[in-house]
C-alpha cells in the first residue's frame, strides 16, 4: 500500500448513528451509505434525523451514493424509493436520482 493513500482511509468499528455525531461538519468528500436492509431495527439508518447528519458531516459540493436494493422487485408498487428520496431533500441534498443498474441512489450537496 502507497503511504499516502495510508492518510486518506480509516477504519472505524462503530454504531453510525451516535457516532457521526462526534464527526466534523463539512468533513467528508464522497460517502457510501450501504446500511442493512430496511426494517424496524435499522430504520435510523433511513430516517431524516441521519440524512440530516450526514448533510452536516459532508462537504460542500460532494456526493452522497446511498444503497438500497431494489424494493420493487421484492414488492410491486413500492413507495421505499419514493419516499427515501423525499427525505434527502428534506435533509437538503440536490439531484437525488435512483439508479436501478447499481441498485441505489445518488445524490449531491451543493
């Protein structure tokens, strides 16, 4: 592994939700939210209290790829994606598309 590549990534085993409230504002470039399928356990994970932290936590100008899955798949008619969007632009993020071919959504802070 090159040296600096060492500064640029680090591994930390925590519960995001109470964590990222330690995070720096404005901080992150890229995130990649990959959390556990919906349910009630991880329901933080979808909910616009976290999309606003990690609002907070990202930069100016960076990007957000979130992971869902393909609800509609699963259950025809599905508001899931619908609704998940909503909820990011709640949270202020711009562009919030789905990509059905990566199975999630983008979106940007401006």
């Amino acid at each position: 592994m090159r040296k600096k590549n060492e500064d640029r990534l680090m591994f930390i085993h925590a519960d995001i939700t109470g964590y990222i409230d330690c995070l720096e504002a404005n901080r992150f470039n890229s995130v990649i939210h990959d959390p556990p399928r919906f349910t009630s356990q991880t329901g933080d994970l979808y909910g616009k209290p976290f999309y606003d932290s990690l609002f907070r936590v990202m930069a100016p100008r960076s990007k957000l790829f979130h992971y869902t899955g393909s609800p509609k798949k699963i259950k025809s008619g599905d508001r899931f994606i619908v609704n998940t969007i909503k909820r990011l632009e709640a949270s202020g993020f711009d562009t919030v598309v789905f990509k059905e071919t990566l199975q999630g959504l983008f979106a940007k802070k401006n």
